[in-house]
C-alpha cells in the first residue's frame, strides 16, 4: 500500500482519502526527491533483530520495554488483515505537517554540492532581497527531534475506534481526525498544518493526528486562529502521552554521554535510533517489524514538526524574521545583528539547537556537510 493514497491497489478510493489535486499553500517547492522517498522507510532485513549484548545504544530492545512496560496493555501490531480497511487506509507520510517552506519574498535554489565523501548532492541556497537591509543568514538545527518528541506523544496506545464526527475536540481520546483546512492568512509564517493541506480530499478536508489538533486548539485560544475546523469524521481511541517516555529517558541520557565522545559509538547510536523508530511502521510486507501502528509512528513526527513551528512562531511572535522552515529540524532566519532568536537554547542536548551563519546566496549546509 501507498502511504501517499487512502486506498489498496485495486480497491475504489476511501471517503475522506486524500487525492492529489494541488493546494495554494504556500509551502516550499523544489523537495520531490524527499517527496518521492515518503514510500521508502530506510529498513533493511535484519533491522528488527535486537542490538548485540554490549551494543552502545539498544535503542530497539529499549523502544519495545518502553512499549512493554505500559500499564495500558498498548496494540503494537495491527494484523496484517486489517490492514488494508480503514482507518489504516486513511494514514499517510503527509500527515506528519512538514512545512518545507519559503517565505514568499525570499527565492530558493537547489544547487549542486560535492560533500567531503565525494558524494554529489543538491542543497538549499536562499536569495534575500534587498529590502531586507544589512544581514546575514542564521541556520538552526535542532538536536533530535524526533527522540526528543518521544517525551510526551499524544496517541492511542490501544486500538483506534470509529468515532464519527465530533461536535468539538475530546481530549480524552487521541487517534485521527478528518477536518476543514482553517484559514491562515500570515505570510510570514506557513501554514500549522505543514504540507498536510497539499493533499485534501475531494471536499477540501485532510487527516490530521491528535498532535495537530492540539496545536489548533491552542492557535484559537490564543487568539491566532479564528475558530477551530469542523471535525467530520474521526477514528479515536484513549489518550496517552507517556507511551515512549522510557525511551525517550534512556535516549537523552546516551546523547548526554555520547555526544562528548563522538566518532563511531555517537554514530552507531544515531543509527540505531532511528531504525528503532521507523520501525514503528515499516513499509514493505517483506520487513518484520515488533511494531506495526502508523498512527503511533505519525503521531510523533507530528509532535516533533508541531514543536519546531511553535518554537518558530514565538520567534516570529518577537520581531525576528523567518527566512524558511524546513523538515522538523531546520529553520532559517535573518539575522542583521548576527546573533540567533533568543527563543532558541544554544547546546548539544535535547530541547537545544545549534545556530550557524552563512552569507546570502550561500549553499545551506545541511547534516554532516
């Protein structure tokens, strides 16, 4: 199954499937390869097997005694027969709200880069215009979003329900929500739901996780948002937060250490994090996985892209100038006194981000460029 369609190969389309007519959202053009790869997880045969006795970092073994350890008594793998009837269906890579955005004024270029490894790639390279005076370009990277995220995703650890259409948002359940795209009229900032609104159905309407919806909700009682989008459909189940709060402990504690001593064990430790989280919804049959819960694996890339627009927004809020808003870790702004938003913490840890300076129409340098 396509993560990018609401339904199997040979089966008519779902109510509430997203289609791919385009949306007017202003979000960023020029990212297809990354599009293209929403199909691909990055597994290989063998991923799911547990770390080594005496690995750096057994970040699969501690995933599944987070999981295990719930007094909850979590679903980790939907049955392979259900997996093609909804709500399964309805989950997408889309859904994780990425914002892949440029601010209107400002024109973005994918150029070409030979990396240190010889490898060729393409990055980012943002052209400022002028009107926006004396500057330089302040690129931030935050440190693990997605472990980072871990510490508090809203989800269902139990099985999704049908639920309908909801009068107004219950924050005892958690799950997904089939809502209208609420106006967001700000071109200094891209739309909360990311590059979700890219994709609506035939009415206009898209999936959103619990984490979005919390977002909005927020938006509107901070008076950014208007009213909070009509809910049509939704398919929920008990609210919890503290799922892979275990993980996330052991996670922050590892970097701690390891982050100071670098080279192979740091990057083994990076590896097989991120293995263990996209474990959560490995996409080829052929990939045995612990887990199988999209919804899980959604909702927390949704958390981290949710946290990484706030954090964006408050700088904004405070008068600074955001050039850009990419993935869930990166963001650009424009920085005339040279210094980074002091709504960013500057560190190595969790939470904190690393600020790095480069001259208009430079390439972006983006991981270990």
């Amino acid at each position: 199954m396509s993560a990018d369609t609401g339904a199997s190969a040979g089966q008519a389309p779902v109510a509430g499937a997203p289609v791919d007519a385009p949306a007017d959202s202003g979000q960023a053009q020029g990212h297809v390869a990354e599009d293209e790869e929403d199909d691909e997880d990055g597994l290989k045969p063998g991923d799911e097997e547990d770390e080594p006795e005496g690995h750096v970092f057994p970040a699969l073994e501690i995933l599944k005694d987070s999981v295990g350890r719930s007094k909850m008594h979590p679903i980790p793998v939907i049955r392979t027969e259900a997996r093609d009837s909804t709500p399964w269906t309805l989950i997408s890579e889309h859904m994780d709200g990425e914002p892949r955005w440029v601010h209107p004024d400002v024109t973005a270029t994918r150029v070409p880069h030979i990396r240190a490894n010889g490898k060729r790639v393409r990055r980012d390279q943002l052209d400022v215009p002028d009107s926006f005076g004396e500057g330089m370009l302040c690129l931030i990277d935050r440190n693990g979003s997605f472990p980072s995220a871990c510490s508090a995703v809203p989800l269902a650890p139990n099985k999704l329900l049908h639920t309908g259409p909801l009068d107004a948002y219950d924050k005892a359940g958690a799950g997904i929500y089939l809502i209208d795209i609420p106006e967001w009229p700000r071109t200094d900032m891209p739309h909360p739901l990311g590059r979700i609104i890219d994709r609506p159905d035939e009415n206009g309407r898209v999936w959103v996780t619990t984490p979005h919806i919390k977002q909005l909700d927020k938006l509107v009682r901070d008076n950014h948002l208007a009213a909070m989008p009509a809910i049509h459909d939704s398919w929920t189940g008990k609210y919890n937060e503290s799922l892979f709060k275990p993980f996330y402990e052991a996670t922050r504690k590892a970097r701690t250490q390891l982050v100071q001593v670098g080279g192979d064990p740091y990057k083994a430790y990076k590896t097989r994090l991120s293995i263990a989280l996209r474990l959560l919804w490995p996409k080829r049959p052929a990939q045995r996985s612990p887990f199988w819960r999209p919804d899980w694996r959604m909702s927390m890339v949704a958390e981290a892209s949710v946290r990484h627009w706030s954090v964006a927004f408050r700088a904004v809020e405070e008068g600074h100038q955001l050039l850009a808003l990419r993935n869930v870790d990166a963001a650009v702004f424009w920085a005339p006194d040279g210094t980074a938003p002091a709504t960013y913490r500057i560190g190595t840890g969790f939470g904190e981000v690393k600020a790095k300076f480069v001259q208009p129409g430079e390439m972006i340098p983006e991981g270990d460029d």
